[in-house]
C-alpha cells in the first residue's frame, strides 16, 4: 500500500544513513522501524495454547480405523447388544 508520510529531516537522515550501512532501501528501513516500534508500544495479546482431551478408543485390533462404514457397524452391533442387555 502506497501513503505519504510527513517524516522530520533529522529522523530522515538517520534512515538514510541505516539505509546506506545496510545496503537497504529507505523504504525498507522505514517499514521494519514502524513494524518494531508498533510491536513495542502495543505488542500482540498471546493467545492460548487450544488443548483438546483425548480418549482411548478400545476397538478390536482386526478393525481398521480407516473404513468409516466397517466401524460403525461394529458400533452399531455393540450397541444393539448392549440394549438386548439391559432390556430396551
């Protein structure tokens, strides 16, 4: 994005001079000086670390996790009989 900024001469020299010793745009040194300065005056809120509980899935080894349709109806058939169980 393109804007005009009204800079001080002597702010300016001093990029200029940066420029010159790193071999770097003005242009670049001014961006990377607005970045740092932003990030020192209000720096980013950490955000928190996302921690998801996980459980043991107790299926039988012969099972293979990849087929969606053959676990569901191992699932089905546990359920079934937990119910024929139980006596709904």
């Amino acid at each position: 994005m393109r804007t005009t900024l009204d800079i001080e001469e002597h702010l300016l020299e001093r990029v200029r001079k940066i420029a010159r010793r790193t071999k770097l745009p003005v242009k670049e040194v001014v961006r990377r000086a607005l970045g740092a300065g932003l990030a020192m005056l209000w720096p980013r809120p950490r955000r928190k670390t996302y921690r998801l509980t996980t459980f043991r899935m107790d299926f039988p080894p012969s099972l293979s996790l990849d087929k969606a349709l053959p676990m569901a109806a191992v699932l089905e058939d546990d359920e079934t009989v937990r119910k024929l169980l139980v006596g709904k």
